[in-house]
C-alpha cells in the first residue's frame, strides 16, 4: 500500500518545497501529493488555508510554482508526483498552460477542486487522470461520478459525523463496494489518517493508499522526528 504525503508548495518557499520533498523521499515516502496555492482554497481547513495564503504572500507567480514542481519531479525521480489545483488557479494560470505544463513534465495524475465540470471535461479530453472524491456516507452521485471518472478515488478514511450508510458502516465495506461496482482504478484513502494505527485499518480495508496530511506538514520544523514519523507511517502500510 501506497504512503501518500501531503507537500505545501511555497511554504515557507518555494526552495524550501524542493528541499522538504528530497526528505520525504528518503525518509521513505512513496507518492508526494504538491499542491498549487489557491487564492480561494474554500474546501481547506485553516491550517492549509493559512500556508497557502502564506506561499502566495512570498511569491504570487505561477510560473515559479511549476519551476518548482519541474524540479521536485526531477530530483526525485523514483516518485510520482500528484498535483492539487483549485479550478480558479487553472483559470488564472491558463488552461491551455497549465495542461502543457502537465504532460510536458509527466503529471498526468491529478487532484481537481472546483465546481467547473466544464473545465474538468477539457482536462480530461486533455489527456489528465483527475480524481473523484467520494464521502464517507457514499452519495450516490458520488459513488456514479467515481464509477465514470478516469482518475484514482479518493476516499473519506473516517466519518467526520455521524453521517453513515447503513448499508457500508465500515471502510472496508465502502471500498467494497466500489469495487463491486467495477471500479478497477486505485482507491486511495484519506481525511482522518494520522497515525499506524490508522494505516494499519485502512490497509485491512482493501485500501491502495493513504494520504498523510497535517500529521507531517506540523514536523516540517523537525527534521528528525519528520524523517522518523514518515519511516513509522510507511513501516505500516
């Protein structure tokens, strides 16, 4: 099972990113999830919010973002990148820029946020994989648009209410589920997945990855215990 770490592009800064990847890496990281700062991440907490917008105060040109991103792929050559863009960063860097930038450097798989299903379609025609977030309580249009999306699922790990169907209580039953439906790409869990503990449940579950999120990025002061919390997580999958 794949560990999936979640990687602020620009914070503190952009050399700082390509620097933290490399320690990702070697710590033993298998997927580094990079994100391009939004100026509108409304589906982010405060804490990736907060270093987006502090990313976006050291330095507001794209183009640095994806010279940055050009060369974490580069220096990490044995660890497929996957890119986190809102729609409205698609659109303020250009789409048919932001799509050469893509498959240029290999990026095909991707992390779309946003409600432009219009621009979602051209990335997909475009020749981008783009993920389907499913939650917890398995919508069903969720559960469709999962079955007719070209990219991995991802998959809420843990209810963050009560709200769950009776009908899949557990994470086991929901990747059952999906998988029961036909869904043969990979379904990666997150949301909720902080320790070995949690990795452990996930991969019992059926699932081929974790994302790993704020239980890294608060140790990016540390490079030790960062490097060491990253070897025990992986140890776990």
């Amino acid at each position: 099972m794949k560990l999936i770490c979640y990687l602020s592009n620009g914070y503190p800064t952009i050399e700082k990113s390509i620097e933290m990847s490399r320690i990702y890496t070697e710590a033993g990281c298998d997927v580094i999830e990079v994100d391009f700062p939004s100026r509108n991440p409304y589906l982010e907490g405060e804490f990736i919010a907060g270093r987006m917008k502090s990313a976006l105060e050291n330095c507001s040109d794209y183009s640095k973002y994806m010279e940055g991103i050009a060369r974490i792929k580069d220096e990490n050559p044995g660890t497929p990148l996957l890119v986190l863009a809102y729609d409205n960063t698609v659109e303020e860097i250009g789409e048919e820029a932001f799509v050469r930038f893509c498959l240029e450097n290999g990026l095909t798989d991707m992390i779309y946020v946003g409600d432009n299903m219009g621009l979602q379609k051209r990335l997909i025609d475009s020749g981008l994989k783009i993920s389907c977030y499913v939650q917890f309580h398995m919508p069903e249009n969720e559960v469709e648009a999962a079955r007719n999306s070209n990219g991995f699922v991802y998959l809420q790990a843990k209810p963050m209410t009560n709200n769950i169907d009776p009908n899949y209580p557990t994470l086991k039953d929901c990747i059952s589920h999906l998988k029961s439906i036909g869904i043969e790409r990979e379904i990666y869990v997150g949301v909720g997945i902080r320790d070995e503990e949690d990795i452990r449940m996930a991969r019992g579950s059926g699932a081929d990855g974790v994302f790993v999120g704020s239980t890294i990025l608060k140790l990016h002061d540390n490079t030790a215990l960062l490097t060491d919390t990253i070897r025990k997580l992986k140890s776990a999958t």
